[in-house]
C-alpha cells in the first residue's frame, strides 16, 4: 500500500475502498472501523459491466487504482457496485449504506480520487460514482467529462438540494486562493462535507418514504481547496440508500475512460478541513516552484523553466513526489 493508501486509513472513519489492489478483485480491500456502520460484506459486491476493471497507476506512482471504461462504439460497460438495485430498507443497522442516509444528527464526509478521461470521448459528462436509492434514483453522484465548450470538467450532483452543488464548472478554486482549470487526464482529490436536519422532529424519527421538510448543505473541496458552499430547504422523500456504484452499467454516455482511488465516508468531527487538505497532499506532487532560472526541463525542442521539480521517467517528464523526516516519521514535501 502507499503513503496516501495509509494516510487516508489513518483516519477513523465508517468504511472505505482503497482501489490499491495489484490485480483486479471484486471485494477489493476495505478501511475503516468505526461504530456503529462496520459492515460492508464481500457478498454484496456486484460488477455488472460487460469489461471488467482494470488496474492503472493511481494519484501518485506506487499508488494503484480501477478504471473503467464505457463505449458505445463497442457495446463496453463497467462497473462495480455495492448493495442492491432493489429499493426499500436494506442491509443491518451496522450497513455502511446506513451512513450514507442515517437520521440525525448527521454532519458526513465523503472522499473519492477522480482520475479525468483524456478529452477524446464525445462531448457531455458522466455520473461515474453515485449514491443511489433503488437501481436509478439518484441521492448523489460525482460526474466528469467534456462541457459543450469541449473543456474538462467534474461536478457535484446533489438532487436532495433540489439543484447541483457545483455542475458546468471548467475550474476550481474561490476567489481567495485562486481558481484553476480542470485538466485531461488528471488526478483530483473530491471531499464533500455534507449535513442535514429532518424539521420538526417527526415522532420516533424520519420513516423511508415519509415526505419531510429537510435543510441540507454541502461543502465541496478539490485538491484540498473549498469551492462550493451551498444549502436548501425542501420538502422532500426521506429515502434510504441502497447501492454504491462506481462507473456505470450504460454506454450511453459516450465513450469515456475514468479511474477511482481511496474512496471513504466517515463523521466530519474525526476529519475537519485540515485533514481534506493533508490527504491531498499526500497523493499530490511536491508542487515547489524554483525561483531560479537555473533549473530547466526540455519539451524535447528547447529546455524550459522547470516550474515544478520533475524527474524523466516512462519517456516523459513527470511530477515528483518526495518526503522529508520530521523527526518522527516521513511526511510529504
């Protein structure tokens, strides 16, 4: 496993999927024990898809993750899902599916690497990981893909908002810390906080398919940098969450080519920001800009200004990704 692999179990939280297998599996290895949604069972992984997964370098080398593929020119889907298509209540009390819908109070986050397709796939984007409640209802989902503008993009689709948190988005960021474009074929670390309170504390708690006035937020980071902050109030179906998908068993969508890495969900109290913040780094290369002209790289024509450190590596110039000792351990650079 990798230094992000072990970052992100560092943290206690319900349950996650690390991704960081050597070869596909399909009950690939699970994080996480915190109380009281302990379960995810090896019997309710489902790959549904006509391809299976295969296995790519994850955010950072050493680091592995899934891909999937969808085509419609070749009749090719994938996907890995957890749970079941069917609606209605569904698993034990200890079910992470539980975590994703419990009453109150409820104060969640949940963390996914999302690697982006490399922009030749037809224009539009795909739901590529969503929460779901029965086999297409949606409760969230996580899309990527080409805007009509033919730029790279990722959005947050939140239909319990009743409107996305952040959709149509070819950058990220705020106006503090800057806004910078989406790229092709790129890994970003996605964290959303997400809280709600069921109003008017119905008896005995909110029942699945009951119709209660809910306020909901969601706050959105990518690379650790908050970009959407967003909230609503609305009447609406108090509806449990059944199934965990990540890709997709429809080639509808054009062909597009997409991987995950460290998916987690867990309780907002054992995270905070800073921790968003330190997961990125820890996949994420060194970043550090020379302040010299005496450092270069060549694009193979004429040596540059290197703006990052890179090394040569797999016929191209990469990031690198390094650690320094604090004294106690190895931390990223």
């Amino acid at each position: 496993m990798s230094r992000l692999t072990d970052k992100v179990a560092s943290y206690d939280h319900y349950k996650g999927i690390s991704f960081d297998e050597p070869t596909y599996t399909l009950t690939p290895t699970r994080t996480g024990t915190k109380s009281p949604y302990t379960t995810m069972s090896n019997t309710l992984f489902v790959n549904d898809g006509t391809n299976l997964p295969t296995i790519v370098e994850g955010p950072m080398p050493g680091q592995n993750a899934y891909q999937f593929v969808l085509n419609p020119n070749t009749s090719t889907t994938s996907r890995l899902y957890y749970g079941s298509t069917s609606s209605g209540d569904v698993g034990a009390q200890s079910d992470i599916r539980r975590a994703c819908y419990g009453a109150g109070p409820y104060d969640r986050v949940f963390g996914i690497w999302v690697k982006t397709p490399d922009g030749s796939a037809n224009a539009g984007m795909v739901n590529c990981h969503r929460l779901l409640y029965g086999s297409a209802s949606v409760v969230m989902s996580i899309a990527v893909g080409k805007l009509g503008t033919g730029l790279p993009s990722i959005a947050l689709n939140t239909p319990d908002l009743g409107y996305a948190a952040f959709s149509g988005q070819s950058q990220y960021g705020n106006a503090v810390d800057g806004y910078t474009p989406f790229e092709w074929n790129k890994w970003y670390f996605i964290a959303w906080r997400k809280q709600y309170v069921v109003n008017g504390n119905p008896f005995g708690g909110p029942t699945v398919g009951g119709t209660y006035s809910i306020s909901t937020s969601y706050t959105l980071w990518i690379n650790g940098i908050k970009t959407s902050d967003v909230s609503n109030t609305i009447n609406t179906t108090y509806q449990s969450v059944n199934m965990i998908e990540f890709g997709r068993n429809s080639n509808a969508f054009g062909n597009n080519t997409f991987a995950f890495a460290n998916w987690f969900v867990g309780e907002w109290a054992d995270y905070g920001e800073q921790a968003l913040k330190d997961i990125y780094k820890y996949g994420s290369p060194t970043n550090r800009p020379y302040q010299n002209a005496d450092i270069r790289y060549s694009d193979g024509n004429t040596f540059l200004q290197a703006s990052n450190e890179r090394v040569y590596r797999n016929g191209q110039w990469q990031d690198v990704f390094a650690n320094k000792y604090d004294g106690s351990q190895w931390v990223p650079i």
